[in-house]
C-alpha cells in the first residue's frame, strides 16, 4: 500500500518510477485469490475512514477524483464477548442505544459511567498538542486518570488497542487517541466494492497514468550502497536495476540488515533499528458459506464468550499476553472476522457468503510451544462459537499460518505492522523515512506518519513521495 502511493505521487511529480512487486499479483496483504467463485481477501480487512482519509487524498491527488467506492452495511459490527452480545449500527444517532446496550450486557459498573463517559469526552476533544503529549505514554496510563477499576482497563483498553494488535499496557495513547477521533468524526468504517485490492490497483492504475511501470514477480533480493549511495536494487539475485533514490517498503530491519547491509549505516542508527519493537500477527481462516449466515459487516469478540469480571480484569489480560509472548495457546481467544460479501455481493456467487477471519498469534521470531496447528484449531473453535451457522455451511474453509503469512508479505517476523506504535515509535520518535544512505528511504508500516494499518502505509507513502521531491528540488539527491 505505501510502495503504490509513493510510486504513484513519485510519477505525478515527474519523476521516472518503476515499481517492483515480489508476488504474482499486487496490494501485498491487500491481495487476494480466487476459488469456486469467491473472490478472497489475502488479509483480514476493513477500512476506518474510507475516502475522508488517505486513500481519497491520495487518488484526488493523482487526479483521479475518487474512484474507490467504499460500502458500509446497516450494523457495521457484531460484538460477542465479554458476555456483550450486540450488533453496531452504522447510523451514529443509533449509537446511544448501542452503548446503553453494552454497559447493561457487560455489568459495568453504573457508579463507573460518568468517569468513563468524562474520559471519552475528553478524547473527542482533546487538541492535537495535547494528543502529542500522550504520544508517549500507554492507553493503560491515561485510563488511570479516570479509574483504577481492572474490568473497565480491559474493557475500553482492549478496544482502543485493537488498531494496532497491541495490548493497552503497551500501545500509546496518543497515537490510540488520534485515530479514534478519526474514527468517530469521519464516520467512515467500511469496505470497498471490489475487494481491498481495489486500493492498491486504483493507486497502481494512476500511477502508470503518470507514466510509471509496474512489475510483478519482482522480489527485490538486494540494495546495491556505492560510496554511501544508493545506487539501485537486485531482483531475484540477478537482475541489476540502478537508481538514484531506492523506497524499501519492506520493515526497517530487513531493508537494513538484508537488503543493504548494516555495515552502510552508523552504529548508533543500526541499534536504534535492532530494538524496533512490533506489533503482533495473527492466524487467517477464509471461509466460503453455502448461504447467508448474517448481515452485519464483521463480527468481533472471544472465547469463550461469557467471563465474570474477574476474568476480564487486566492482570488477567497481562498474563494471556505474556503467554502470547512466549509462544503459548491462550486462555481465551479474540477474533476479527469481516464479511467482504455484506459490503459487495460480487465477491461471491450468488446467494452465497464470504468470511475472513483472523485470532492473534506471535510473531515468527518467538518460538511456539504448541502445535502450530492448534493455533489454527483454536481459532476455528471461536469462529464458529461466535458465527452461528458457519461450520454447518462451509463449502471450504482455507487456513494460513503465521510463516505462510509472513513468506506471502515478505516481511521476516510476518507482523501486522512491522514498527509497532508503541509509546517510542509513534510521533516525533518515529523511524523517519529518509536514511542515512543516500537516496535510500523508507515508507510503509515500518516509518513515518500516523493511522491504522493500511491507512498507516498508505500516508507514510504519500509523505515518503514529497519528501523525496523536496530533497530533489534541494538537490539533496
């Protein structure tokens, strides 16, 4: 996502641009496959602001207007877990009766609602200066402001963390903060009509409007560095392209430690990079359903579903996290399953439905102590407890692991965002896109800008982009 943005603003300032894609088909976890009819989402995705963010930006830009059609259904969500059970309308003036709903299901606490409706005020209101504030501390820190109760931290503060796949004891605040105003005043969670790989080929489609060239199976091997210079790339270890400015979108580690080398980079900035922390991955089910099973456009919760508040409490949380950490099956499991056929019907056949379906896992550098399967199995269990009727209907269900994941990306350790937004790596202290080698910058999840996910990369490429022209126009390359 943030390789086609920049690529494409790169031509639009003129400059001679050749993308280089290392699979068969473009958009990376936006990609997707084909099979009995169904058109299937490599990733797990839904999209917070649609064309209010960084994707209408970025093809208005281009001046394509605003191609990409973004679809929301009547209840955008179901919510099943922590002993909730309801669905989340789209309409905002519903939003009320959704919460009322939640508080009563949940047992929170009656004497605990002004404290946490004054929090959440807050956050809608908060100032950018004062959100930079928070940038550097933890969801779990500013919550302490309002109460110390552990069900209402586990609550809210699993909710404010999911954009990032990071608990709330370690994702910041700040960064939590800004993309939930986005969230709310945007108004905009959805999915576009053609499937999430219509982002990437509608930024790919502009981008050789403005004269650039797109190449598939072209997995960059190498980043040739001469006398502190970039000077191009090596594709598949033998084909040689030479180029002044090289934009890795890969994660900051893999482009410094196996693409170009460490030894081209100071101590001090190859350190920095050797303690970049990221967020964690998960596990994929995609599920093709013999008929329509339910109408909302995802379904979020865990498993088991009905957990005394003890069991939600944060120490709780802390001590399945920490087994996440070292490779252990977790004592309940939290599933994110959007239905791409809610949003656009022809992403399968007719009268049929499409589940994609994710449960967090660790990354590949943490060594599992149980059978990778019984990720997979575990996460299938909760699947088909949260979605009734899925197992019964299943024409196929394909799963993908951690690794296969990780191969189909091309990032070593396979997380979901690679420079995760930790209290350390979010806003002034986030990896910039230029490097120390000249003409090599970074864009993607791995450097710059704020957001969630794909919306995270694809602003990350359109300032990678106007960097690099105002480094030109100053002749800095």
């Amino acid at each position: 996502m943030g390789g086609s943005a920049c690529g494409a603003l790169l031509a639009k300032h003129g400059f001679k641009v050749l993308i280089l894609e290392k699979n068969p088909r473009i958009g990376g976890s936006c990609s997707y496959y084909e099979k009995d009819g169904f058109k299937i989402d490599m990733g797990t995705h839904m999209f917070i602001r649609g064309n209010k963010g960084p994707f209408g930006t970025c093809t208005r830009r281009l001046g394509m207007g605003t191609p990409l059609e973004f679809i929301r259904t009547r209840n955008i969500a179901w919510l099943r877990g922590f002993n909730v059970d309801a669905r989340v309308p789209s309409n905002v003036f519903l939003m009320p009766i959704f919460i009322g709903r939640v508080l009563v299901q949940s047992g929170f606490p009656l004497r605990l609602i002004p404290n946490v409706m004054r929090m959440f005020y807050d956050i809608l209101k908060m100032p950018p200066e004062k959100i930079e504030e928070w940038d550097g501390r933890t969801i779990e820190e500013f919550m302490a402001q309002y109460t110390e109760e552990p069900f209402v931290h586990a609550l809210i503060g699993f909710l404010l963390g999911l954009y990032f796949i990071l608990p709330p004891w370690q994702a910041s605040a700040g960064e939590s903060i800004w993309n939930f105003q986005r969230f709310v005043y945007d108004s905009s969670l959805g999915y576009p009509k053609g499937g999430a790989v219509a982002i990437p080929a509608t930024f790919l489609k502009g981008a050789e409007m403005h004269g650039a060239k797109v190449m598939t199976n072209a997995g960059v091997t190498k980043i040739m560095v001469e006398d502190g210079k970039v000077a191009g790339v090596v594709v598949k270890d033998k084909d040689k392209f030479y180029a002044p400015v090289v934009v890795s979108t890969t994660s900051l580690r893999d482009t410094v430690f196996k693409l170009a080398g460490s030894q081209y980079f100071p101590k001090s900035y190859v350190n920095r990079v050797e303690k970049i922390k990221s967020s964690f991955i998960a596990v994929q089910a995609k599920i093709g359903l013999k008929k329509k099973v339910t109408d909302v456009g995802c379904v979020c919760g865990s498993y088991p579903r009905k957990r005394s508040q003890k069991d939600i409490s944060l120490e709780e949380m802390k001590k399945i996290f920490k087994n996440l950490e070292e490779g252990k099956l977790l004592s309940y499991t939290p599933i994110y399953c959007p239905i791409p056929s809610n949003f656009d019907p022809d992403l399968a056949p007719p009268g049929r439905q499409l589940l994609t379906a994710c449960a967090v896992a660790p990354t590949t550098d943490i060594e599992l102590q149980d059978d990778p399967k019984a990720w997979i199995d575990d996460m299938l269990t909760a699947l088909y407890d949260l979605v009734p009727g899925a197992k019964e209907n299943a024409i196929f269900v394909d799963t993908f692991s951690v690794e296969a994941m990780a191969n189909w990306i091309g990032k070593t350790s396979g997380a979901a965002v690679t420079t995760g937004q930790t209290p350390d790596q979010v806003g002034v202290n986030r990896p910039g896109h230029r490097t120390p080698v000249s003409g090599l910058y970074i864009c993607g999840d791995g450097a710059g800008s704020r957001g969630v996910g794909t919306e995270l990369a694809c602003q990350s490429g359109m300032d990678c982009a106007d960097l690099i022209f105002n480094d030109w126009r100053n002749y800095l390359i």
